[in-house]
C-alpha cells in the first residue's frame, strides 16, 4: 500500500504569559477580552490572531487525519532553533505553515517561511517574496498601481508633523492603518477620519503604538468583498463571500475592524456578518473575479489566498489588501467559500495539500 505523506502542521503559539494576561474571547470559546481601544491591545501585545490559530491549527490536523495523512504539530514558540531541530529530526514531506508572526513581529511570517526553503522541506502557501510584499501593504499597492490594477490612493506616514493638507492629494474620508500588520490589527471605529486633525492624531497614534509608519487611502464607501482562490498557473475563484454592515449602528464606520474578526460579543462582531455567495450582478462579478485573479498573480501568490476588494457606490472595484497566508479555520470567509464551491472543510484543507505537493 502506498505511504500517505507526512504532514506537519507548524504554527508560533503565543507565550503563556500573554494568553493568561488578556482572555479572548474566540469563535466556540468562553473566555472573554475586553478591548476598548487601540492602546490597551497594543500595550498588551496581544495578537488574537496568533491565538485564534490555535483553534485553527487543530482543525487542520483533524481534516488531514480524515484523510488519512500521517501528521504532527509543531508549535515553533518563538524559537527558531527548535524548528530547524524538528525538521532535522522528523523530515516531514510538508510543511502546513500557520505561522502568521513570530516574537510578536509579523514581518518575520516570512523568515520562517525562508528557513523552509534554506532546508529543502516544501511548505503550503506562498513563498517568502509574496509573504513580505503582501505585509508591506504601502509596497504591494505600489506594485498593483504599476500594473493598473485600481486600489485606492494612499500614502505613508512617518509621523504626524508629516502629514499637510496642502499635499495630501486624497479626499476625505480617509482610513488610517499600520503599514505592516494584518488581521485588522490597529483598526477600530476611529480608522475613518474626516478632518486633517482627526489625519494628524491618528496617524501618531497609530506610529507610536505600534512603531511603524502609518497607511493613509482614501476610503471606499460602499461593499467589501473576499474572494478566495485557489490553485497555481490557472488558479480557481471561489464563490465570492461579502461582508453584510447592515446589522452595524448608523454610526459605526461600515468597516471590517479587530473587534469583528476576534472578539465575538462585540457589536461590531455580530455587526458584519458574511454572506456567501455575495448577491452580485454576473458583470460585477465577473469584474470582481478577473481583478482577483490578476493581484493574485502579479504579487505572486501561490496554493491558495484572498483578495478583499471595496465596491464604490457605481459599483467599480477597488483592491484594498492581498493576503497570501489568510485564516483557514472553519468558520472562516475562507471555508465559507469553499462550502459554497461544494468542498466540506476536510476537502478545502485536503486540495491545499495536494495543490501543495503537486508543485513540488
């Protein structure tokens, strides 16, 4: 009979520490963080995320186990050391990378994919450039503007004393993030500024809280969309997944914050529901899909990702972020997608492998 693959699955679990300093309150967990702004997070060093993987990453090995993988978990716990000790040791035929960050530096995903590729040992997802550039979020809208792809106008900001109405050439509203995070980190409902003061405090909140520059674009009123692919050299869309904002106040910014993706008894939470497959026009749609695909290949993604997208009110579309290493969990816009194209969640994590390794 022939041997199944050995799959690992390796993730970076927070230090203890801080799980027991904040309790999140997880998709199926009772335990509750309460954040009522930005700084408290911050000066937490909490990242949900990294915690929500955990929930994510025995989900993924329950599915490989299903499907009669041979699998072992790896929890990386900040030390690249025992990672290289672990891949000498187990020599995995796949590596199922969760990794989003490591000692609380997302830039560092992609180190940890690099010493994947300096051990020879293939590895789910995309490779080291794709995972950099995609972080750098003032770089990859760069590199989609050069190659005509429509994003929002944007700028980097330093600090706030850089900031001047006079050559700001956007339009108000804008939303203000941190250049190098993901998940939602740093975005709450103050992202949305309508006056160059509201600009200015952000921005140095945003720069002294987590140390980076912050991102300005001009902010899309009307639909966000995730569309999620799959797939290399004719890679597949699926069914496109929306964010529904109509549950959200009046006066809630209809954006997708840290508190709707990671704490689940807030109202912005149970405020911006996904529906999927989104109720568009086949034009729309079809639009939708053919921009999806063309920042998919032009950052370089690869195995699977998704494209978040903002329709304006004329319904034209906007790509607003690339990610290249999106959550994968069950109840995630990714899986919701995979539902609706007819894959069950063992099957969504089964076609990530076999895409995987019929690459390598």
């Amino acid at each position: 009979m022939h041997k199944r693959p050995h799959i690992a699955v390796v993730f970076n679990e927070p230090l203890s520490e801080y799980k027991e300093e904040k309790k999140p309150q997880l998709r199926g967990s009772s335990e509750i963080l309460n954040i009522d702004n930005i700084e408290e997070n911050v000066i937490s060093h909490v990242d949900l995320s990294e915690i929500g993987v955990i929930e994510e990453r025995e989900q993924v090995e329950k599915a490989l186990k299903s499907k009669g993988y041979q699998t072992s978990l790896f929890n990386i716990d900040g030390d690249i050391r025992k990672l290289i000790c672990f891949i000498e040791d187990e020599k995995p035929d796949l590596i199922f990378n969760l990794c989003e960050s490591l000692k609380r530096e997302t830039l560092n995903e992609m180190h940890v994919a690099g010493i994947y590729e300096l051990m020879n040992v293939s590895y789910t997802g995309s490779a080291t450039l794709a995972l950099g550039i995609c972080l750098h979020k003032y770089l990859a809208k760069q590199i989609l503007r050069s190659h005509g792809i429509p994003t929002p106008k944007h700028a980097l900001f330093k600090n706030a004393e850089e900031v001047s109405l006079d050559d700001l050439n956007m339009d108000f509203p804008l939303i203000v993030k941190p250049s190098h995070e993901d998940a939602s980190v740093g975005i709450d409902n103050f992202s949305v500024v309508n006056t160059i003061d509201e600009l200015k405090k952000r921005v140095e909140l945003i720069v002294q809280c987590f140390d980076q520059p912050a991102l300005v674009e001009e902010y899309i009123e009307g639909r966000e969309l995730n569309v999620a692919i799959m797939g290399n050299g004719k890679p597949e869309v699926l069914p496109i997944s929306e964010i529904d904002f109509s549950r959200l106040p009046p006066d809630y910014p209809k954006i997708v914050t840290y508190k709707a993706k990671w704490v689940e008894g807030s109202i912005e939470y149970q405020g911006t529901v996904g529906i999927c497959p989104s109720p568009l026009n086949d034009a729309v749609a079809e639009r939708v899909k053919n921009l999806a695909l063309k920042a998919y290949g032009i950052l370089g993604l690869r195995d699977y990702g998704r494209i978040d997208i903002r329709l304006d009110k004329s319904c034209n579309p906007y790509v607003i972020e690339v990610n290249p290493n999106p959550d994968i969990s069950r109840d995630s816009g990714f899986a919701r997608s995979a539902h609706a194209a007819g894959m069950s969640y063992e099957d969504m994590i089964n076609r990530i492998v076999e895409i995987a390794l019929k690459r390598t």
